[in-house]
C-alpha cells in the first residue's frame, strides 16, 4: 500500500466517523472502537504530517482566535515538541503552534508547562488523562502482527496511560485503542516500527473530555 492509498483510506475514516464521535462527551459508544475527530471543513493538507494543538487547546475556531502566535508554549515545552506550523499548512494556520504527533509526540507533562504559559486562553491547564490532542487510529493491514510477524508492542508499552489507552486483543495478540483513554499524544504512532498508525486530530475543545 502507498503512501498515498494510506492517505486516502485515513481521510475517508475520518469523514465517516467525525458525527459519531462529536458526540462522544454526552453519548456512550464503544470503547473499543477506533475514533476520529474531523477538521473543521477546511480541505486536508496532503503529504504533510497530520498536526494537533497543545494539551489543553481550546477548539480550533476559537484557538485561532485567540491565540497571537506569541511562542510562550514552545519556549516552556521541556522537550521541544511544540512548533510554530509552516506556509505548507495553509495561511490560516501558519504561525500557530502545533505538534506533530507522528514525528515528536507529546509527552504529556505533569504540570502542562505548555498550557500554563498561555496567557490568552487558548490552551488550557488540565490533568494529563483529560487531554483530548486526538485518538490513534490503527491501520490493521499495515501491522506487523497481523502478517504474523514478532513486535514489541512499543505502541503498547511506551503509552503513558497504559491500558487505559491501548491495550492487546486477547484473541489475535494486536493493539486496540481505548478512545476514552487515548489523549492523541502521537508516542504510539512514533514508536510503531510499520508505520500502520496515525493520530486523528481533535478540532473540538479538549475540555469536552
């Protein structure tokens, strides 16, 4: 499968469940079901890794609001994974502070420094287990577990919140997201040795969670 027909598979995933998982913060679906929050409309980027806001962010109309592009986020990130997002991301956005989940996840600090330092209200301090960045989505042909082959299960072992967020399926030994406990943070999706998964943004307030 190309680079491309992953794309395309993900962007169409993710279209179809952004209703049902709107509703995730009042409703009760199924916990193991992977889930996907939609942009706000605007086309996608192609060929650009997928971004998420800080822990904490407000939803995405609200954020670009508010937020001046001042970089106190960045400079209070301990591990400098907070970034300005560039022109190839679009006008709209370039200059706001973003993560790149797949490339340097979020290591979910203790005391948010990131949120802490925002001064306009665009990011929010929360507990860990509350930020809602996105929901890891699993490409299950993509991983290497299901064409038999041996993996660490670094997707599962390195998740900060633990089977909280992603456990291993009893009957075919493959990861499964928990979309109640996944907070985005993009560690598993770093770690995974075939590429098989993506970080769905959350363009909703994080304080729905």
């Amino acid at each position: 499968m190309s680079r491309q027909d992953k794309t395309n598979i993900f962007s169409g995933f993710a279209r179809a469940m952004a209703q049902r998982v709107r509703g995730r913060s009042t409703s009760s679906p199924d916990d193991t079901q992977p889930a996907v929050i939609e942009d706000t409309g605007k086309p996608a980027v192609q060929d650009q890794p997928a971004y998420v806001r800080p822990p904490g962010a407000v939803s995405e109309d609200q954020f670009l609001q508010v937020c001046g592009g001042c970089g106190s986020c960045i400079a209070e990130c301990p591990y400098g994974v907070i970034q300005f997002l560039g022109s190839e991301y679009g006008s709209n956005v370039e200059g706001t502070p973003a993560i790149l989940p797949a490339v340097n996840p979020c290591l979910l600090c203790p005391d948010m420094p990131c949120a802490a330092a925002c001064s306009t209200g665009g990011l929010v301090p929360m507990a860990p287990s509350r930020v809602f960045m996105g929901t890891a989505v699993i490409t299950d042909d993509l991983c290497v577990i299901k064409a038999g082959q041996d993996c660490e299960m670094m997707c599962v072992t390195k998740c900060p919140l633990g089977q909280d967020a992603i456990t291993v399926q009893s009957e075919t030994g493959m990861p499964l997201v928990n979309v109640r406990g996944c907070t985005g943070c993009g560690i598993c999706a770093h770690e995974c040795p075939a590429d098989a998964i993506n970080i769905a943004p959350n363009r909703e307030s994080q304080r729905m969670r």
